[in-house]
C-alpha cells in the first residue's frame, strides 16, 4: 500500500522556501534513509503542488506533515493524505 501526501503551496512558496529548506530536506532525507517515504517533490509551473509518496502508516505520514517545517511555518496552505492503488511498479 502506497499513500500520497499532497500539500497545497503558498503563493510565495519560492521566494519563502530557502530559509526553511535544509530542515524540511533533513526531514524528508531521514524519512527516506528509513524507507518510509519513496519520492517526493513539487510540481513545477506553477509551484502549487507538492506529493510525497509514501509506505508508511498514515499515522506516520501525517506525523511527518505536522512536522514539516514548511507546513509549521505556512508555506503549505493545506494537505491531504490519500491512498495510492499502484498497479505497475
């Protein structure tokens, strides 16, 4: 089973991110070092979305977003996890 965290961006998402980066990437690294989190990234123009992809329980994945340095500080506006029905890997 897969889940996907989903974050809405703000709109000055880019010009606030650097000041908050090496914590989220610390983060998301160790998450990934464990496993957990497979990918992970926002999706370019415009910059409104992120998507992490996960295999972790949800309790962690939403342990993570609450977490996350960008959603403590509002450069995620909002955030869904939702499962992911992979049928190629």
């Amino acid at each position: 089973m897969h889940l996907v965290l989903e974050y809405a961006l703000a709109d000055d998402y880019l010009q606030r991110r650097e000041a908050l980066r090496g914590d989220h990437l610390a983060l998301a690294r160790a998450a990934h070092e464990r496993g957990e989190l497979l990918l992970a990234g926002a999706l370019p123009d415009p910059y409104d979305r992120a998507l992490l992809v996960w295999t972790a329980p949800r309790e962690m994945v939403q342990r993570f977003a609450e977490a996350d340095p960008y959603v403590v500080h509002g450069l995620v506006t909002s955030w869904t996890i939702r499962p992911w029905n992979v049928v190629i890997s």
